[in-house]
C-alpha cells in the first residue's frame, strides 16, 4: 500500500530538501560520486546504502573505508572528522544485503537511485542476467513489498537501444522480446554448459592438454591444470552464449541487452504499476570535468583500455570508423544530472509517466574518432609513455584502413608470432633463446589485446547512432545556476581538446607510468639476503649448480673408468636410445630417471665409488657454476640451511657434499656389491620434491614464505611456487614463460672453470 502524500510548495528544481535516498551501486564508479554530491551539496537529505558485508568486513565498515576514498577527499577536509562521525551516525543508514537478496525496505523513502549493474561487455550469460536484471527484479519486488512509492531513478545506459543507425530518441524501447523466458533461459544455460564440461569426451580433450603442457610437473599438477581449463571453458561457452544470444536479439552484447531487459522490468513493474520512473542513460562515463575534482576517477572505465593501449603503441591500426561519434560524459555532469531528474517535482493530478533521458555528448557537442585520435596523438606525442628498455613509446597515426583489412593484418600477424613461437620452442634453451621467446610471448600478448580491443569496441567505435538530448537540455534549461556553478551538465561547454589532453588523460596515465618503468623479472636488483635461521635455500643439481645432465655425467663416469674399446659400442648404444630417452623426459622428469640409470645396472660399486672420487669428481666441479657457488655462500653466510636436492644418486653428487649443509639424493639397488639399475626409492622430483619440502619445513622449522628456491626446468615449479623467493636459474622454455609470468627472479648463470679446493670444505668463502 502506497504512503499518503502531503502536497508541499515545489521546491527549486535542483533541491532534494529533507529526502529519504535509497541508493544502490554506493561503492561502483557512478554510485561513489553520487554519494560524494549528495553528502556535499545536499546537506538535509539521509541516505540509505545497500551495502554487502564482505568476508570478516561487514557493511558498516565498509562503508566507512569508502568514505575513505579520494572522491570525499575535499569533503571530508571541509567539513572535519566530527562531522564526518556526525554524517555517519545520523544521515546515512547501512541496508546490509546485495542486489542478490535486497532485504526488507523502509517505508518512508522519496528516492530510489539504482544504479548498480555489472560494466562488462562479455560477462558469462548467466552472471550478466543475474546483475543486470536479476538485481532490478530484486530491487522493484522489494518496494512492492515495502508499501513505500518513491521516485526511482533507473541508471541505463545510452547503448541500450541496441544494434542501429540514426537518432535515438529519449523513449521507451520497442522491443517485445520476452525477458523473463530469456532470464530463465540464461539461468539454465549454466546448467547444461555445467554438464557439458563433464561429459567424457570433453574432459579426455582436457586432460590430454594439460598432461602436455603440465605433464612434469606431476599428476595432480596435470589434474589442477585440466580442472582450470574445464572452467575456463565453462566461461568461455557461456561468455559465448551472452554474445551469440544478444547478436541475433539485435543488441551489440550481453551487457546492453540485460540493461534492456533490465529498463523492462523496472517499466512493467513499477512505472506501468502507477509509480514514479524515470530511466537516466548515460554515454561513455569518464574522468570528473570539475567535481569532485578535475580528473577524479576510480579504476579504468570503457574508453580508457583503447587510449592506453594506442598510448603504449599497442594499436598500429583499428577498425574504426573515422566520423563515428564516441559519445563520451564526464561523470559529474552524469551525476549532476541524476540528482536534478531526481528532484524534479512530482506532477499533479496526472498519473505518473516514465521520463527517459539521454546524459549524452554527441547530439550537442559531437566528438569524432578522428577528433579523438588527433587528441591521443598530440598528447602521447608531447607526453611518451616510457618503455622499459627502449626510453619512449611512439604512438602510430591511424588512416582508417577499414575492419576488413585490419582483420586481415591482424590474423596475419598472429599466424607469423604461432609459427615463429613454435620453431623458438625447439631450440636449445639459451640466454638469447629465452631472450626471444620472452619476446615473441610479449607479441602475442599484444596481439590478443587488439584483438579483444577490436571485438569489444567495435560497436562502440563503428557506430552510426546519435542519441537525442532535448530532455537533457529542457531539464537543463530549467535550473537557474550561476556562472561557475559545478551542478550543471551542459556539454557545449565542454572543450574536448582541454578535457582530453589537461584533465581525462594525464588522471589515467599517472599510476600506468608508474608501473610502466618497473624492472622485468630477469633485471631486478638482488638484495642482500636477511640474516635468520628459520630459513631454507634448496637448490636443484643439473642446470642451476652444475652445467651439466645425467646423461653427461654418465658419459664422463664410463670414459674416466672403463677399457677405451668399450666406449665406441657404449656411444652407439647411447645414441640408439636417446629418441626413447627424450620421449621420457617430455612425459615425465622420473620415468626418464628410472629409465636412464639403468645403464649402471652391473657395475660394480666399489668402481663407481673409485670413479667419482677420480677423474669424474674434477670434471664436475669444473662444471660448476661460479654463481650458484657464490650464491649458496652467501645463504650460508647468512645463516640459511643449504639443500641440495635431486633426483640422480648421491654416489654422483658426492663431490659437492661439502658446499651444502644437507644434499638429498637418491640411491641405487645394489645386489653384492654390484648396482642393479633399479632405484631404492622414487626420484625425488616434481611433486615429489614438494611433497618433501612441506614436510621438511615443517620438521625443522623453516618458513617457507621467507626461504629460497632454485630451479632450471618446468618439473620444478611445483615446488618453487612453495617458496617466497623462487628463481628459475637458466630454465628451459616453460618455466622461463611461467616466471616472467609471476615476475620471479630469473638467472643466467654463466659456466666455469675452479679449482677443486674452491667449492668446499664446509665453510670456505665465508
């Protein structure tokens, strides 16, 4: 049941008096910068928050670390931290809840701004219903149930219309597609892509990937990794669906399509239900023009990525068109726009009729691609964004080329970085290879940008529509503001080059420079290490301490301990088997361990043991890496426990014992004195190593977030991502990509030449 209204004086058009606000979206770009005005510049009004808890942080915290935010900045400095409480306590009211389950409301509210909703273009199907829509249903069933009838305010947006040419008037949309089937029908689509992702077939594909790219790292490596790609193909699919179903609906994407359905459910029920509505569309939101302050932002909004990308050099071309309007909005003048829809006066003696108003640039004071990209070109060119290792990026000029051939250029480029990734991937992993894949990896991240960019901002970017504003200007010519008043939204007074170049560029490129000159992970600085007990530096054998293999060590065993005329056939034997050898150690580091040592079956231990202490232990140890020793003196020097662990014997290891506190190896069966081949226990490598390193920590007391790791191979990152500090030390292809990913440290440890006498014993060099 509807309150009882008192008639009153009409107040001026911009004043909210003593209202009631209920506002939805509170801690969301728009929701923030509506709050800010409405604590600054409408003193008498009280505000009610929908607000969820998150985690341990409930409602009311949260609200209070937003109030916390840059954008009350001025207004908490104005006012005082007394007042700030006071605000706290008495105007504004926590309604603890999200859109998902609004609870009960008060009956005395004038206003409702709902202007929370998910701005993502390609969301799952699912989740953009849920938000957009589902969130609105919420919403308007719970004012129903609270008898209250206040004035909503729907935030849409301009692109809500759909796909099309021409004016779009400030009008009810003509659409008579039937939402709640459609909501239904979203709902359900998680269910089957769910099942779908289960199915046999699709799981066998799944696992086969992963085992080829994860393979050894371990099983459960592998079974992590095929569990991650089934729900990325969840999403994948159901991102699919939202963009498939709004395109033959007529929409550009999901988004616009729930916000539709969304101005639907919020006409049917409760405009059509003799209530109060007026739908608010706003263009492209960006950076403040003067309120809170020139260039307030939080986070990057829709154009923001494209001038970004085109800054960094990104963006050699796009697949624009040159006289389409970009039809951006600062976003207090959408704001200022809101609040004076808002407290527009209730009309007398007529029924209620929905009101529906564009908060659009292009009608009045149109902004060009072109015009746009003259604007990124002058700026970037007098303001370079910095590169890493080149000094300054230089930004391209765009002649338009058409969609056709930007496509075309584009999936030639693509094709060119796959096959030069994939001949790179055969080489020998070397500095300078490394060096090379890290580049082609930055390409084709890159390449998978512009692509995205040119899927999601092409009907942004290629629109023929121009939204009438003949609400927006009648509403504006209605208020009486002053010169320099900052409640205003007139967009011909907007100078695009000055809010382009002096406000909205200089406010989103600030934090990107910042993160723009940071260090990669091969270059960063190495600092001291901290001196403590509580922590463990574990270090791998073959190809982070020693420049060598098992296969080499092997071959150095028979060449310094048996006849001459054994080596020949011993070679041609090797060489016989390495096809199956290399087939193993793609598949799995241990099945090659098992297989490779069993060429020691039969020799006799006494001869090994003789060998190694021989010609075999100087061979080594001028295998060692100068680096990786001064590393490990300086870990020890700063009371950190040294481990060396591998998968090979510990007869093979020997010589180096005295550089380490602790060296974990493996041992060979033996039967009389002789080897078997056959291993006394697994190889300690991949997830068994890590399975060791949790157990060893935790029986001696080593904090593994503080501790050291050292790694050369792919096999090795499941145990590294146990530790604080991982490096990949000379790694092979995979791994070098995973640590640049994870910005670890990463080593080129150079081979050389020592003395016996210089890696040991305990204790020497420190």
């Amino acid at each position: 049941m509807a309150r009882a209204k008192v008639q009153t004086a009409t107040p001026p058009a911009s004043s909210l008096g003593s209202s009631h606000i209920f506002l939805t979206g509170g801690t969301g770009f728009v929701g923030q910068a509506i709050l800010e005005r409405l604590l600054s510049s409408h003193p008498d009004t009280t505000v009610s928050l929908l607000i969820r808890s998150k985690g341990s942080t409930s409602a009311t915290d949260r609200l209070r670390t937003l109030l916390r935010k840059p954008v009350f900045r001025l207004w908490r400095e104005r006012v005082g931290d007394d007042e700030v409480e006071r605000v706290m306590s008495e105007r504004l009211r926590v309604v603890e809840g999200d859109l998902g389950s609004v609870p009960a409301l008060a009956a005395d509210l004038d206003i409702v701004i709902h202007s929370a909703s998910s701005v993502s273009f390609d969301p799952p199907i699912d989740q953009a219903f849920e938000t957009n829509l589902g969130g609105a249903v919420a919403l308007y069933t719970a004012l129903t149930e609270s008898g209250a009838d206040p004035h909503v305010v729907h935030v849409s947006t301009a692109y809500v219309g759909g796909i099309r040419k021409g004016i779009v008037p400030e009008a009810r949309l003509a659409h008579s597609v039937d939402w709640r089937s459609e909501f239904e029908a979203a709902r359900d689509a998680r269910v089957r892509v769910e099942m779908a992702s289960r199915q046999p077939e699709t799981l066998r594909r799944l696992l086969e990937g992963a085992r080829v790219e994860h393979g050894k790292e371990g099983p459960q490596a592998v079974a992590k990794a095929a569990e991650a790609a089934r729900v990325e193909w969840v999403r994948s699919r159901l991102v699919d669906y939202g963009r498939t179903r709004a395109e033959s609906l007529g929409w550009t994407d999901v988004y616009t399509l729930t916000k539709a359905f969304g101005e639907r459910a919020a006409e049917e029920m409760w405009g059509d239900a003799g209530h109060r509505l007026s739908v608010v569309r706003p263009a492209i939101i960006e950076s403040a023009l003067k309120h809170p302050f020139p260039g307030w932002i939080d986070g990057f909004k829709v154009a923001d990525p494209l001038i970004l990308a085109y800054g960094r050099g990104l963006l050699p071309e796009f697949p624009g068109l040159p006289d389409s309007v970009l039809d951006v909005i600062p976003v207090d003048f959408v704001v200022n726009a809101i609040l004076a829809i808002a407290a527009r006066p209730e009309p007398v003696d007529q029924a209620p009729v929905a009101k529906y108003v564009h908060v659009s640039s292009g009608a009045s004071n149109p902004l060009p691609i072109h015009r746009m990209l003259q604007n990124m070109n002058e700026f970037f060119t007098a303001n370079p964004m910095p590169h890493a290792s080149q000094g300054h990026v230089r930004v391209p000029t765009w002649s338009f080329p058409g969609d056709r051939k930007v496509e075309r250029a584009l999936r030639h480029q693509e094709r060119w970085n796959d096959r030069r990734e994939q001949l790179l991937e055969r080489f020998p992993s070397t500095e300078r290879t490394r060096a090379q894949i890290a580049k082609v990896t930055t390409r084709r991240s890159d390449l998978e940008s512009l692509r995205n960019f040119a899927e999601l901002y092409r009907a942004y970017v290629q629109t023929e529509i121009i939204f009438d504003d003949r609400q927006l200007r009648a509403l504006g010519d209605s208020l009486s503001l002053a010169v320099g008043d900052d409640t205003g939204f007139d967009v011909t007074t907007i100078d695009w080059e000055d809010y382009l170049q002096r406000v909205h560029f200089p406010a989103i490129t600030t934090l990107t420079r910042a993160f723009a000159v940071r260090p990669v992970a091969s270059e960063k600085v190495q600092k001291a290490l901290p001196v403590r007990t509580d922590v463990v530096a574990v270090f791998d054998l073959e190809g982070t301490v020693v420049d060598s293999n098992i296969v080499e060590q092997y071959l150095w065993v028979r060449s310094a301990g048996f006849r001459k005329a054994a080596w020949p056939g011993e070679v041609v034997s090797l060489l016989g088997s390495l096809p199956g050898y290399l087939s193993a150690e793609r598949r799995d580091r241990g099945e090659f361990i098992r297989v490779f040592l069993r060429r020691y079956s039969g020799m006799p231990v006494a001869r090994l043991e003789s060998v190694v202490s021989g010609g075999y232990r100087e061979t080594l140890l001028r295998h060692t890496m100068p680096a990786a020793i001064a590393r490990i003196k300086e870990h020890r020097a700063a009371g950190h426990r040294t481990v060396l662990v591998t998968g090979s014997i510990g007869t093979l290891v020997a010589p180096l014992a005295d550089l380490f506190d602790e060296v974990i190896a493996g041992s060979m069966h033996e039967r009389d004195g002789v080897l078997t081949g056959y291993l006394a226990q697994p190889p300690l490598v991949d997830e068994a190593r890590a399975a060791w390193l949790l157990r060893y920590a935790e029986t001696n007391g080593f904090d593994l977030s503080q501790s050291y790791g050292y790694g050369d191979s792919h096999a090795d990152l499941v145990w590294l991502e146990l530790l604080g500090n991982p490096s990949a030390v000379n790694p092979d292809t995979n791994l070098s990509r995973e640590a640049q990913r994870r910005r670890w440290s990463i080593h080129n440890w150079k081979r050389g030449s020592h003395p016996v006498d210089s890696v040991g014993p305990k204790g020497a060099g420190e």
